[in-house]
C-alpha cells in the first residue's frame, strides 16, 4: 500500500526534535510493509514571540528564525523515508490556528497531486485533526481514497482551538475520517465525544527513540531526569520544588532538565531563589539520540504533567531502564502504568508528594535495579517499533477495506 502521510510536526533541519514522534510512526509502518511518503507542513514566517522581540530592538531570535527557514531545503530524506516541505502562509498561531487549514489546503493539495501523478496513493494519513487532517480531507475527498487521521491530545486540548467553527471542523474530519488514531484511551474518549462515535477509532501508541546499547554506566550521585519541552503545563517548577523539598533528606540529589522552551528563564530565576541551582543541569534541546543517552545515564524520571494524553518520553525512560513518575488522573500515564512495571503516579500539583516519590524510589537500590529491569520489559512488550508497525498498517488496511 502507498501511503501519504500529513503533519504540521515533522522533523526538520531547524528543529529535528520536532514531531519525532510522526515520523517514528512513519518508519515503523514502513518497516511493516508500507510504502510510505512524508508532505510536512512548513509555514516558513517566524514566530510571534521572535517578532516582538524584533520590535523591542532584540533582532537576535527574529534574524534565526529567518535563516533557519531559507535554510530547509524543500525535500529531504529522513531515515530512508522521503520528506517535502510544503509552505504556506498564515496569519498568526495565537489568532488563526483554527483556521490554518484553509491557508495550508491550496498548496497541500498542490503537493498531493505532484505524489499522486509520480507514485499513484492509496491512502493519506495525517498527524493531527486540524490543520493537517482539515487540509487533507478535501483532496482525499475529491479522489476517493480512505482518510486516516491520528489525534495526539494536542489538536483536542490546545487553548487555540478551543472556539466552537474549531471545535465543530474538528467533529466534521474525525466523523469523515475513515478510521481515527488514538495515542490512548483517553484520548479516544475525548475524540468520540466531539466526533459523536468511537466506532472508527482505535488506539495506536507512539513509539519512543530506542535506547542506546549497550545502556551507558549511570550517573554517580542520584539524578532525576525530566526529557521535554520547558512549558507551564509539563509541570517542571514541581520538579524544581521538589529537589528543593529534598535538600536535607538528599543533598546529593541532582535534577538533569533536557529541553528548551519559554519557562526556562523563570525556572532559572527560581532555581536561584530556592538555593538549588548547583544541584541543575540545564542541558538544554538535545538531538534524540544524545537526548537518550543523556536520559539513560539518569536513575529516575519525572515529568509530573497535565494535560497529558499520553507522553512518549515517559516510554523512552522506561525503554531505557529508567523508571518515571507521572501525574494520576492523566489519560496517558495512567495507560501507561496500566500496561507494565515501570510507570509511578503521584497527585498532579502536589510537590511535597513528589518530593516523597522521588526519595522512595531512589533510596531503595535494589529495589530501584528490579524496578529498572521491569521498566525494560514494559517498554520492549508494549511501546517498541515494531508493534507500533503492525498496529498502524492494520489500521490501514481496515481503512482501505472500508
């Protein structure tokens, strides 16, 4: 089967972090027998923030922002799969991003009848309902091929896109879609609810990066490790609080943070204040591969999110021996901790009961060695490639069939 795969989140050269997760899945159903195509939306115009800091005379971000995007080239090969950068413009994300998909449409239709014409499709897939899935249904539409569509949480929970013409195409692509991919249970609860059935859907869970071998020697002083992007809701000020709360119980206790985002500054800032910022390693965005190894080193990881719907970093530390601690009553950790050893819960936005986690856990080495293995097992089981692979192309085939 040709499959053609849609995503605003996609690897690039600017950010080869970014949408990991899509084209992890691309491989996986390539490696399962696919014959798979990327089309990544590229909206070359630079961010608001950098703008204003551009208006503010700091053309630093502004001058990178423009570089990076005369840089990308229009097609690139990512991993033996063959990627196009489809551009279009928009209004800005804070204002419009509930209408990007009308911008996105001409131009993405454009790119899907250059692949069409060279390599005829049978089916389109695309990460995300709006803009990828809105922009693509059009054309899968006009030329009868099945419309597949995975929702990752973000495209149902984002704050733009909580406006009811959002809210109401979101419902319009899901109930046209010839089947629907969850991240997890939760997020197919949420999905139904808008498309009003679930009968189409199925869950699907992301694969994470797989972890170096051999496994790297750990870190000689404890280390907690939080892999993500440094935003309000991943909740990483708890973390910062939580080291704080461990001060006198593990003074030996390290925090390693791996990303980058708008909260680092004022996590820097409380860091200071808290008297902890000798216990920080702040690593900053790291490709994956260095991302995994530097994770593999760590004894433990905590992302004590909200909003997660499911939380591929959670599976990379398990898959690398490291057990992660979560938030309880969060559709993906609580899946996660369903399906193996390996995944802790603590009450979202409580520190103190982090802190007491993150002390249990790593003053038991034995038990945290035991805990470890489990961790492995887990991972490989349930979140490897290759069941990712043969999850994805059934799906396919129910689409094609259907």
């Amino acid at each position: 089967m040709r499959v053609c795969v849609v995503a605003e989140y996609y690897p690039r050269r600017r950010d080869p972090v970014l949408g990991v997760w899509a084209h992890r899945q691309a491989v996986a159903a390539r490696d399962a027998g696919a014959d798979v195509r990327v089309l990544a939306l590229e909206r070359p115009l630079p961010g608001a923030r950098a703008v204003g800091e551009a208006t503010h005379g700091r053309p630093g971000a502004l001058v990178r922002e423009l570089r990076a995007a005369a840089d990308q080239p229009r097609r690139d090969v990512l991993d033996g799969i063959e990627v196009e950068y489809v551009r279009f413009v928009s209004p800005p994300r804070e204002r419009a991003y509930g209408g990007w998909h009308r911008w996105a449409r001409r131009p993405l239709g454009r790119a899907l009848d250059r692949e069409h014409r060279q390599r005829p499709i049978d089916l389109v897939h695309a990460h995300y309902a709006m803009p990828a899935g809105a922009a693509a249904r059009p054309w899968a539409g006009a030329h009868n091929l099945p419309l597949v569509v995975s929702v990752h949480g973000g495209d149902l929970l984002a704050p733009t896109l909580t406006a009811p013409a959002a809210r109401a195409t979101i419902g319009e692509v899901l109930r046209g879609s010839a089947r629907v991919m969850c991240n997890s249970r939760g997020v197919l609860e949420l999905a139904a609810s808008l498309a009003g059935t679930g009968e189409r859907m199925r869950v699907v869970h992301p694969p994470g990066a797989p972890p170096p071998s051999p496994l790297p020697p750990k870190r000689q002083l404890p280390t907690v490790a939080t892999l993500a992007h440094v935003v309000a809701r991943k909740r990483h000020a708890d973390v910062l609080e939580a080291l704080a709360l461990l001060t006198e119980r593990m003074p030996e206790l390290r925090w390693l943070l791996i990303g980058d985002g708008p909260e680092l500054a004022g996590l820097r800032q409380r860091a200071l204040e808290l008297g902890v910022s000798d216990r920080v390693e702040w690593a900053g965005s790291l490709d994956p591969d260095a991302a995994m190894a530097e994770l593999a080193r760590c004894h433990l990881m905590a992302m004590p999110s909200v909003d997660e719907a499911f939380g591929v970093a959670y599976v990379e530390a398990l898959a690398c021996g490291v057990p992660a601690i979560g938030c309880s009553g969060e559709a993906g950790p609580e899946e996660i901790a369903a399906l193996g050893e390996g995944m802790l819960l603590v009450p979202p936005l409580d520190p103190p009961a982090l802190a007491d986690a993150m002390a249990e856990v790593l003053s038991q080495l034995d038990s945290l060695d035991k805990l470890a293995a489990a961790a492995r097992r887990t991972a490989e089981a349930r979140f490897g490639m290759e069941a990712c692979g043969l999850a994805t192309v059934e799906v396919y085939r129910e689409a094609m069939a259907s």
